[in-house]
C-alpha cells in the first residue's frame, strides 16, 4: 500500500477529512468537522457533553467529534488537521488541565494559526491564555472575582451579570476568567462584565480565529438545578459566540 493510501485508511478508521481540504470546507458533500476535548476534568458537570449539543444542533453544518483522553480521536496535529474547529470545554482546575494539554500546546497553536478556530469556555478561555495556557491570546487573561468591583468574590457556582452585545443578561458563572486584549491586540468585545472588563471576545490569531468566554452561555437547565440557581436560557449568547468564531 502506497503512503497516500495508508493516510486515506487511517483517515476512514478516524472518520475524519482528508487534512489535503482547506479548514471549513467539505469534501464530497462532507460537513465540516468540530473536535470537542473531554478529558478527565470534563466529567463533573458533564461540560463536553453541552459543547457537543450545542455544536450538533446549531445551524452551521458540523460533524461534532470528541478528542483528547476520554474521546473518540486522539488529540494530535494529525486529528486538528481534519478540523475547522476546536472547543475546550470548561471543568476542573487550571494547573492540572494545563500539565495534561501542555504536550498539545504546540499542535493547537499551529491549527489555529494556520486557518482553524479555537473556542474556549471557562476553564478554555483560561487555557488561550500565554503562562499556563496555549499562548493564543497576548494579554492579560485572569480570575474576575479578584478584579476591583467584580459583583462575584467567590468560586462557587452562582450567577453573574454582563453586557453582551450591549444588553444586560445573566449567565451560570464558576471562576470565570476576563480578557484584556494585548497591546495592539484586534479584538471584538461580544461581552463585558459590570466592571468593564471583557467577559467574552474573538480575536484573530494568525490565519485563524479565538473565542473565549468566562461565564457559561452554554449551560443547560440542569446546570441550575445543584445547587438551584434562577434558570436563565442564554443559548442563544452561545449561539452567537461560536457564529462569530465560525464566521469568514
């Protein structure tokens, strides 16, 4: 078997593109592919899971694969190299999510520099940032509840308000982080909490794109329920963070 065709077998046994098709673009009516990272860390609140209905059911097309040590693909330049994007879900703490993706840092950085795109939820909007993180953002990327006038001083599951787009919301909120754009940085601000800080931005890197939010627009009903928090639907925030992100 030539080296073409043991690439376009390991490609089938994946269930992925041939990595030969430009990010976002189908072959043979093949929809572009969303890589969804579970790890340990994902499981106490079941964060991949949200991620991957959320791109499953949205109106961009996406075949919703899971990656990384508790998904269906390994997580390696050859996987990200079938993708259009990859999401990093919140759950757990940094320092340990860190030491198990640092070997990846590498691989995700060139996926997004050369074209694909990188959604971070909570815990992934920390991981964009430069010390324990992919380096994908160049500013300052920290906790909202140590920030002078954050209305959340605590790391427990709660509520926070924001502006976004500049209307007022309030999402499901566990030590979110907030972004300050590098100097000279382009950045659209989707979100901003009271204070003014950026609770949620796209900004390019490379050829590529990155979201990141600190709250969870994401979350379901049965995120509210343990321990019971005032249910607010903010599915369609989350809706407009990944268009963004997608977005050409």
């Amino acid at each position: 078997m030539t080296s073409t065709g043991i690439l376009d077998s390991l490609r089938r046994a994946l269930g992925v593109r041939r990595a030969s098709v430009p990010p976002g673009h189908s072959q043979s009516g093949e929809r572009p592919v969303a890589l969804v990272y579970r790890g340990p860390t994902q499981e106490d609140r079941d964060c991949a899971d949200t991620v991957v209905g959320l791109l499953a059911d949205g109106p961009w097309g996406l075949e919703v694969r899971t990656t990384g040590p508790k998904g269906e693909l390994p997580l390696s330049s050859a996987t990200l190299a079938t993708a259009r994007l990859y999401a990093q879900p919140g759950g757990g703490d940094l320092t340990p999510a860190y030491r198990q993706l640092k070997p990846h840092r590498k691989a995700i950085r060139d996926f997004v520099g050369q074209g694909g795109r990188y959604l971070g939820f909570c815990l992934g909007g920390y991981l964009a940032g430069r010390e324990e993180g992919f380096g994908l953002l160049s500013g300052t990327v920290d906790q909202y509840i140590v920030t002078d006038g954050a209305t959340v001083t605590t790391e427990d599951d709660t509520l926070v308000d924001v502006a976004w787009r500049g209307q007022p919301r309030t999402l499901f909120f566990q030590d979110g982080a907030y972004f300050t754009p590098g100097p000279g940085q382009e950045a659209t601000v989707l979100a901003t909490y009271t204070n003014g800080l950026a609770a949620a931005l796209v900004t390019p890197y490379g050829a590529g794109r990155v979201a990141v939010v600190g709250p969870h627009p994401e979350a379901t009903a049965d995120w509210f329920e343990d321990p019971r928090l005032p249910f607010h639907d903010t599915h369609d925030l989350a809706l407009d963070l990944v268009g963004t992100v997608l977005a050409d």
